[in-house]
C-alpha cells in the first residue's frame, strides 16, 4: 500500500536524523561560543504582519483561515519573523542583538522533481551592528560552523545587492525589465540575462558589457577596473573583506553579478558553495531596512543554511 505525503516533503528515518542532528548540535556550538542566542518563533504567522517582509523570493506554500477568520501562512523563511520578534519583545533593548535558529520554513517550488517545499534551516541573525563589521562577524561564524561540520572545500561567493539594480538603473531601464534582469541573475541564467538585456533595448555593446559584470568572479582582481556605478558597492566589499581573519579569507570569492532572490536585501549578499552540490548550500546578506518595516530600524546581517543539503554535501552529494 502507498501511503502519499505532500507534494515537496520526505520522511526522515533515524539514522539520516542521527546525522542531521549531528550537524546542528556542531553549528549550535559555534554560534553559541559566538554570542548568540537561540531563538523559536511560531510556524504559522499572519499573512498581514510577513507580508511587511519583502519575500519575492520565498513565497509561502501554505495558507489556512483560522476560527476567527484571519489568515495564517507557514513562515517561509526565519528573517522576517526575527524581525518581527526584535520589533515587538526587544524595542528598548541595546543593540547588537545575536540569535540564532533551527526551524522549518515552507516555500513554494516549481512542480519539478527534487524541490523541497519543507526546509529544514539553520542561521543566524545579527540585528544591530552595520557594514563592515558586523558583515565581516557574520561570514566568520558562517566559515567556522562550516569547518565544524566537516566541510573543508566550499567557497563563499561575496557580492552586493545593490551594485547590478543600480547599474541597470543608471541605464534608465524601465522597472518591469530590470526585475526580469535581476529574476534571471539570481537564478545563475546567464544566457537569460543576455536575451532580457537585448529586449530591454540595449545596443549589444552595452548588453555585452553589463553580462561581462555579472560574470566576474573570483579573486581581488575581479574588483579593478570596475564601472563607475559599481564603485560604491565594491569599496564595500573591500572593506568588508579586510575584516576577515585568513581562515576565513581563503573560503571567500568575490562575485559581482550575485543577486539573491529575496527582495529584502539591501547590501552584501553571499551564498555558500560546496563542489559536492550543484546548488548553493545557503546564502544570506544585509537587509538593512527590513527592521524599520516592522518599527525599529536597525541595520542588519544574517545568513541560513539548509541542513539537508549540508548532509548531501558531507556524504559526496548523495543520500544515505
């Protein structure tokens, strides 16, 4: 007999949870050590209060009408509902504020096979300390808890929110087109980003220039000889790199044309790597007016991972 489950979802038998309760307990000790403090918020949440949260690019997959009438999502993801908390239960409180996770978020996903609608995720947020420094804190606890997992080759691709919108928004492009742009660039289609430069009306030349930006990636060198619409946004990535102790440096790789699909970003954006994955293992940035929706404006940073997809890495991309 099957038995289905939701479209998105899985069981997890005891010894893969062995394992991934293996993984959080090591990232609990590093953010731990580091000063943060765990924090649970409710998996149903007013649609109203997460709409304040830009979400584009983590939708909510479930909606449910409570018994008086009001409608309830599951959190999609943890950033928007820790803001909420640091909004309504620490007002007065001095900054910086340090917690951290282990939660469930639920997204919708395109119907294709592999998608999970249930994320298992880990992260922290650091509400409360700006760039550089507090960017710099952040891609030190993420390296740390990812060296004591056991991960030893990802790389961390460090770019800006802002530097490819205000390069498109320095060319005068109308706003439907740059968000197509922008759509394609998150999702590391280049030849998306081409054909959407060229039907934005852009000469070829132009069109070329702008696809040779988003594609470089590397070193410190990928930071000379920028365009003057992306100085600001690299001066910042050099500041923010300088920061970095060398067991952090070494993982970190600079990314110009790196766009995360959640609109709430607003600065230094960085996902995580593993060459035993063809996907990112998390990623996270600065979103530093997020707080200020929700009352308390704060600058702040955080990052999540998806426990899953750690584990898949650690066992060479397979599962057990």
């Amino acid at each position: 007999m099957t038995l289905p489950i939701p479209s998105g979802t899985r069981d997890v038998l005891p010894d893969e949870m062995r394992e991934l309760r293996a993984i959080g307990d090591a990232l609990r000790g590093v953010f731990e050590d580091a000063g943060y403090g765990e924090v649970s918020t409710p998996a149903l949440e007013y649609e109203s209060v997460l709409s304040k949260g830009d979400l584009t690019g983590a939708r909510p997959a479930y909606r449910v009408v409570d018994d008086h009438g009001d409608v309830l999502v599951l959190r999609s993801d943890m950033t928007v509902p820790i803001a909420r908390v640091v909004a309504s239960r620490y007002a007065t409180a001095e900054p910086p504020l340090r917690f951290w996770y282990l939660a469930h978020a639920y997204r919708q996903v395109r119907p294709r096979r592999g998608m999970s609608r249930e994320l298992l995720q880990v992260g922290i947020e650091l509400v409360g300390a700006p760039a550089p420094d507090g960017t710099a804190e952040a891609l030190t606890v993420l390296c740390r808890g990812l060296t004591a997992v056991g991960l030893q080759e990802f790389k961390v691709g460090l770019g800006d929110a802002s530097l490819y919108p205000t390069a498109l928004e320095e060319l005068g492009l109308a706003d439907d087109a740059r968000s197509r742009i922008l759509h394609e660039l998150a999702t590391h289609d280049f030849v998306g980003v081409e054909r959407e430069l060229i039907a934005a009306g852009l000469d070829r030349d132009t069109a070329q220039g702008l696809l040779a930006l988003a594609q470089r990636r590397g070193g410190a060198e990928v930071l000379e000889a920028v365009p003057s619409a992306a100085a600001e946004a690299v001066a910042g990535l050099r500041d923010v790199h300088a920061l970095l102790p060398a067991d952090v440096a070494e993982h970190v790789i600079f990314d110009l044309g790196l766009v995360r699909d959640l609109g709430y970003y607003t600065g230094a954006v960085f996902e995580v790597y593993d060459p035993a994955l063809g996907v990112p293992l998390g990623g996270g940035g600065r979103y530093d007016d997020l707080l200020g929706r929700f009352g308390r404006p704060l600058p702040a940073v955080g990052f999540a991972l998806v426990v899953d997809r750690l584990h898949l890495a650690l066992n060479g991309g397979e599962r057990r």
